[in-house]
C-alpha cells in the first residue's frame, strides 16, 4: 500500500531555504547548501544521483516513488521540473485556485483540498509511495493524518532565517518513531514514522 513520505533537505535549526526564497532563487540566500549531499564527489550530472552509499539509498528510494504531492508554492519556484519531476510520474499541485493555464508535462492541479490530492496521487501511484514536497503540503497532509513517514536529510548547518518546515504548527503533539538513520559525508539521512493517535 502507497505511504505518503516527505523527502527534505534542512538545517539544523529546522529550515528549508535560506531568507528571500522566489521564482528566481527557489531555495533563498545559502538555501542551496542544504542541497550539497546531492552535490559531492560522485554525483551523475544529468539525474544528479550519488554514485553509491547512504545518500544512493535515499535519491533511489525518492525517485522510486510512483506520483509526487506537492504545494503550487514549491511547484512554481521550482519551475514545475518542467513538467516531469522524475520517470513521468503524475505530479499533484495543492492549491486553493488553479491558473488560467494548464499545469505542464504530468503535472496536475488539485483544488479540493488535501485529502483529495491524496487520493488522487495513491490511485495514480500504482502501489508505489509518493513524494511529499514543501512546507505547507506537510503542514496540511500532517494535520489531516495522512503524512506517513518523512524522510530528512539533516545538514550540519545553522542557517539562522528562511523558511522552517513546521513552523506556525498548532500546538498539538506529534510523535514520530526514528526508523532509519544513515550517515553519509556531511549529511544525516533520518526517516521517521508519524506514528498515528489512539
């Protein structure tokens, strides 16, 4: 059965981009430092997977996902991956308002809430997990109870400003079960379980 999994690359200090993320600069001022365990030594430069290692075992699992959530936000400031985030896979776009032009490639807008664009994205997954991107999606998909496990890849970092990954969170408790760590050269790759109520 598909899970939902949040894949992030942030700080120690909780952010996601450095200050002044936007369409020209999706991940802000020093933001792309949280991205250098994609960068290092080995790296192919056209699928920018690692040669080998932990940080091969988390791009592979990444990009075996079947369908990808994510917020218009995140979508435009990442240029919609021009329309194929990876291998065709059906990319779902929460928004409140859908624009006037047609999503690109295998993108889709989803207007009827998270729930929905959950959904959407497991019947279009074909079994497979699905890739959770941006802040706010995780935000909505956690509080609805549909966010199964996050996979981040704490960088040794303080970024000091930008944009935290669980900021302005109602102040419910959230329990999460550590079910893998992998070290790799400047990079922690923890994997949690949102470990549901009751």
């Amino acid at each position: 059965m598909s899970k939902v999994v949040l894949y992030m690359s942030m700080s120690v200090d909780g952010f996601i981009t450095g200050p002044d993320d936007g369409p020209e600069h999706g991940l802000g001022v020093n933001g792309e430092r949280l991205h250098d365990w994609l960068r290092p030594g080995d790296v192919d430069p056209r699928s920018h997977r690692p040669a080998d290692g932990a940080n091969a075992t988390v791009f592979d699992e990444a990009m075996a996902t079947g369908a990808v959530i994510t917020g218009r936000r995140t979508f435009e400031f990442a240029g919609g991956w021009g329309g194929d985030h990876h291998d065709g896979v059906p990319i779902f776009v929460l928004t409140h308002a859908a624009p006037d032009e047609p999503a690109p490639g295998h993108a889709r807008y989803v207007t009827d809430g998270i729930e929905s664009c959950v959904a959407q994205a497991k019947a279009a997954a074909g079994g497979r997990d699905i890739l959770l991107h941006g802040a706010a999606t995780a935000q909505a998909c956690l509080r609805a109870g549909l966010l199964d496990e996050m996979e981040l890849q704490l960088m040794p970092v303080l970024l000091g400003q930008g944009r935290r990954l669980f900021e302005n969170m109602p102040p419910d408790h959230v329990e999460l079960e550590l079910i893998r760590a992998l070290d790799a050269p400047g990079v922690q790759h923890l994997r949690y379980r949102v470990r549901s109520e009751g």
